[in-house]
C-alpha cells in the first residue's frame, strides 16, 4: 500500500503518523530506512491481537487512528484460519493478516468488519 509520512511523532521509536488513500493513523516504522516525512510502499504487519471487532456498518475500506488508543481498520474478511486464529482481512487491495481472540465464525466470510488493534507495524517495499 502507498502511504504518506505526515509526521515523526517519536525518533527514537520510529512512531510515525502516515495517510493512506484509506485514511490515516500512528504507526512503527520498521526496518533500515529512517523516519522521515515522505511517500513510500510498505506492507502492513498487526503485531498484536485484536483488541475488540465489530460487523461493519459501512461497506467501504478504512484505516482511522487513535479510536480509544487503538488504530481501527474496516475491511472484508476473505478467509479465517481456525487453527492459528488468524483473520485474512482485505483493506483496499491489500489483505492483513490480523489474530483474533475470540474468532468470528466462517458465516462472516465476505462480511465488512470493523477491529481495532494496538499497532500497526510498516515495512518499506520496493516495486
């Protein structure tokens, strides 16, 4: 996904504020590159489980930052893993692979939902 660094909130964490063409929110820049304000491709990677999830009362992909200290993310989910407890979330045209407490049942698949999660982790890639 291409993202825009808008902030640096905290050098040393490498805590970044970023807008994507699905809304904006705090995140941890990974990896070599320093924080900086600019526009890059990264890939997203939710280190923790989900903090609360909800079924969506829209049908449209979003990324909005702090809900409750929480980043929330809307998307479709596409595919559940039962046995890692693993949600496939797509978020626009990319898919999160978000871990889930208390799954939701294979009945939501193709369903938009609403999670929220503690943070978000970006990696630059190259196209």
């Amino acid at each position: 996904m291409r993202v825009e660094i808008t902030e640096v909130l905290e050098p040393d964490r490498r805590l970044i504020r970023f807008e994507s063409d699905f809304g904006s929110a705090d995140a941890v820049l990974c990896g070599q590159a320093p924080p900086d304000r600019r526009a890059l491709d990264v890939e997203f990677d939710i280190p923790d489980e989900v903090v609360t999830w909800a079924v969506a009362n829209q049908e449209e992909a979003a990324i909005a930052g702090q809900v409750n200290g929480c980043a929330r993310l809307v998307g479709k989910i596409i595919g559940i893993d039962a046995d890692d407890k693993i949600v496939n979330l797509r978020v626009g045209g990319d898919v999160f692979l978000v871990e889930f407490v208390d799954l939701p049942g294979e009945e939501l698949i193709d369903s938009w939902v609403s999670v929220d999660v503690r943070q978000i982790h970006l990696y630059e890639v190259t196209m």
